[in-house]
C-alpha cells in the first residue's frame, strides 16, 4: 500500500518512551511503531462506532422489517 510521509509534534518524554519501546520490541522503526498505534486506534475506534450502532438498534422493528421480507418471498414463492 502506498504511504505518504508526514511531520508529527512530539512530546519529548513520550517519545524517550517510544525509542525505548521500539528498541525493547525490536520494532524497525519509530515510523513502524507510531503507524501501528494509529491502526489500532481506528480499528478500536470503528468497534466502538459498530458498537454504538447496535446500541442505537430498534430489534423489534428490525425483526417485523425481517419478517415481513420472509413473508413476502414466501408468498412469492406460493405461486411456483
């Protein structure tokens, strides 16, 4: 996958952590490190939108939509 380069501010205790890290964990590079935490924060992030999506759901009015679709096919299918 392509990549694009960019300039990030960082903390210099934070990134003291995140050379020692890189170092401990044998990860090849600052870059490696910081584009890992991003993809794990927006994977977690997507989670929790899904999550916060099917917190929001009407079941019972997603199961009557269901239903109704089911009959419909079936009575469709009554012809054959």
């Amino acid at each position: 996958m392509p990549k694009d380069k960019v300039a990030i501010t960082i903390e210099k205790d934070i990134l003291r952590e995140l050379d020692l890290m890189v170092k401990e964990k044998n990860i090849p590079s600052r870059s490696k490190a910081i584009e890992d935490a991003i993809s794990q924060l927006i994977e977690n992030w997507r989670k929790n939108r899904l999550y916060e999506q099917l917190r929001n759901l009407d079941v019972e009015a997603e199961k009557a939509e269901a239903e109704a679709s089911v009959d419909a096919v079936n009575e469709a299918w009554q012809k054959y």
